[in-house]
C-alpha cells in the first residue's frame, strides 16, 4: 500500500522524514539492504525495527533478494519458523533459498526428492553450487545405492558449473577427462583443464593477498573452526603469505554443525567428508572415497580433497601399507601407490592428489 508524500511537516515537529517514504521506495531500500546484509541478524534486525519494517521487509520482491548470508543460520538455531522463512524466500523465486533448503532437506532432513528438486530448480537458473552439488550427488549415487551413480550426468553438470566460474567443478572435471570417468578420456585436455583450475585459484589467492597487507593472515570465518595452520590456508605460505582460502558456502557450515550437533547421530558406519568445508554425510556405507595413501579420511569429491590436501592432510598423510586387503564389499576407492607428501608447490600437489584420489 503506497503511502502519500507528506510535505507539509517541518523537520521542528520531529517528523520523521523516513515515515514520509512511499512503500515502494522503501521496498526498493529493504530489497538492496537484504541482498547485501552480511548476516542473519542484520536482516532480522530489520524486521524488529518497527511493524512498517517488519511487513515491508517480508516483501516478496526484498524476499525473492535476500543473500545467502542471510541463511548462514546454525544449525542449532533451525526450527519451524527458520523452514518457513526458506520456504518463503524460495516462494519468492530466491535461488539462494532454493539451494540452501535443497541441501538441507536432502542431507539433514532426509527429504531425498524434495531435496534435489529445490537444488534441480536453483541449477536450473545457472546456480553454480546447485550444479556441482548434484554434480557430487550423481558422482556418488548419494541418497541411492552404488548402481544409482551417473557418472555422464555429474560430468554435464561439472561442465555447466565450471563455465560458470566453479573452481571445484572444473578440476573435478579435469580429472574425468585425465581418468576416462563419465567421459571419454583425453588426458592432455584433463591436465589443461587441472592447470586452469590451478590458475583460477592461484588468482583468487592473489586477489586475496592484494586486498590484505602480507603482515597481517585472514581467518577463516572467525576462527569458527581452528585448523592447525592458525586458521588459515598455507598454499603461499612458503613465500611468507597466508591467505584466505576459497569462501565456503553458509549452508556447508549449517551441514557441519548439524551433523556434529548432538541432535543428529549419523548412522551406524556412515561418515562426513573430512573437508572442514564440506559437511556432506555419506548417505550410506562406504560411498565416499578414503585417501588412498593413509586410508584413514574420506571424501565426497576431488574437490573436497584437494582443498583439504593444502589446508591440512598434507602435514597428517603418511602412507600405509595394512588397508591393502580390507573392505572386501565396500564400493570406497582402493588403496592406490604409497605417494608422500606433495610439497609446497602448486603442481606437486596436483600430482599428488592425481595419485591419492583415483
Ligand atoms: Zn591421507
Ligand atoms: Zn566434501
């Protein structure tokens, strides 16, 4: 409902200039306010402002803006009222929600179908995280059994996710290429293809270390989860840099912290990615990869691994000899050549992971 312009008060009668606004412009304001609020509680505190704030705010234009910082909720904190804030964003045609609520009724509420149509509908407006998580999903046959992966299906989406700028995508499907997996090999376009994903992290590295000064080290998310390297990525850190790694998605945090909460026990031998970043559980037994020099951590994607291969697993691996003959049944990788550590270089550590996720 548009309000009338008021001009007639004077700013000595403590007139609030703001109450003489029409709706829409203030619409407008909320909906440019929503899309750049850096947390939960900047949006919410919106809302608490006053009732004006509070219906305006639940426009279905400032709804449909809203950023996906506005969903990092933790996990402890979900409940009926959060579901139905999602749902209305979603309603609104907010491919953020729709992602974020994909992901979280597919993995923490077991709402396998409903799960992957929200991802289905954000991936289809080009949203490069839904790609590459139905990417992992059909990779890993997530949510069905071994015989439900769709290998040609994960690399189209990898493809349409890494043109899209996703890193992960784009060496996930360098390596289908190098490997033959899901498509038909070519390992020289696989090796350009790892390089140039190489490339466009070093770059974002770059960008990272120019925006900071070298002096002072980014954490990582406020130090929510303290990694062994003070929280912060050491891929330059040979060269005196410490840099911010790759921002993780809120709705990867909310996974973590589900599935660690007390809340939600996972079932009985099945295990979360061990990228801090990732939060994806295994959705039933043996379905994601171990390392396979220390058999010992597992992962739902090379993307996964690779990040955790820098971030930290580079100073834990050690090669191990004894998970040669175990897991008869299980559908894990198997145990691959010992390999050490992939040193401080960019391409050793390509090589390394080459030789540590099959
Ligand atoms: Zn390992
Ligand atoms: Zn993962």
């Amino acid at each position: 409902m548009r309000r009338p312009l008021r001009y007639s008060h004077k700013v000595t009668d403590k007139y609030d200039l703001f109450d003489g606004l029409p709706d829409d412009l203030v619409v407008f304001i909320l909906s440019k306010l929503s899309s750049t609020a850096s947390s939960p509680s900047d949006f919410i505190n919106i809302l608490l402002t006053c009732k004006r704030l509070n219906q305006l705010g639940l426009h279905r234009l400032v709804l449909s803006k809203v950023g996906a910082k506005v969903f990092a909720m933790k996990a402890k904190y979900w409940s009926e009222f959060a579901h139905r804030f999602l749902k209305h964003c979603v309603n609104a045609g907010n491919i953020d929600a729709c992602y974020t609520l994909g992901m979280i009724r597919f993995y923490c509420l077991q709402n396998r179908g409903s799960g992957l149509a929200l991802m289905a509908k954000a991936a289809m407006k080009s949203h490069a995280q839904a790609l590459y998580s139905l990417a992992v999903i059909q990779f890993n046959g997530s949510g069905g059994s071994k015989r439900d992966k769709d290998l040609r299906a994960g690399v189209a989406l990898c493809a349409r996710a890494s043109l899209l700028g996703h890193i992960d995508a784009l060496r996930e499907l360098g390596h289908c290429l190098q490997d033959g997996y899901g498509v038909r090999q070519n390992i020289a376009e696989g090796r350009r293809l790892l390089i140039q994903a190489n490339a466009r992290e070093l770059a974002f590295v770059i960008r990272s270390v120019a925006q900071s000064s070298p002096a002072s080290s980014f954490s990582w998310r406020n130090n929510r989860y303290n990694f062994q390297t003070d929280s912060v990525c050491p891929l330059l850190s040979d060269y005196g840099y410490n840099v911010a790694m790759p921002e993780v998605h809120p709705v990867n945090w909310f996974l973590r912290e589900w599935f660690e909460s007390d809340r939600v026990v996972l079932e009985e031998g099945l295990r979360l990615c061990a990228h801090m970043g990732c939060g994806r559980p295994e959705t039933r037994p043996h379905e994601f990869r171990r390392c396979s020099v220390c058999g010992k951590v597992n992962y739902c994607s090379r993307g996964c691994q690779a990040l955790d291969w820098k971030l930290r697993h580079k100073m834990e691996c050690s090669p191990i000899q004894l998970l040669l003959q175990e897991n008869g049944g299980g559908d894990a990788a198997a145990v691959g050549v010992g390999n050490g550590d992939g040193g401080a270089g960019m391409e050793d550590d390509v090589a390394a992971q080459n030789a540590a996720v099959e």
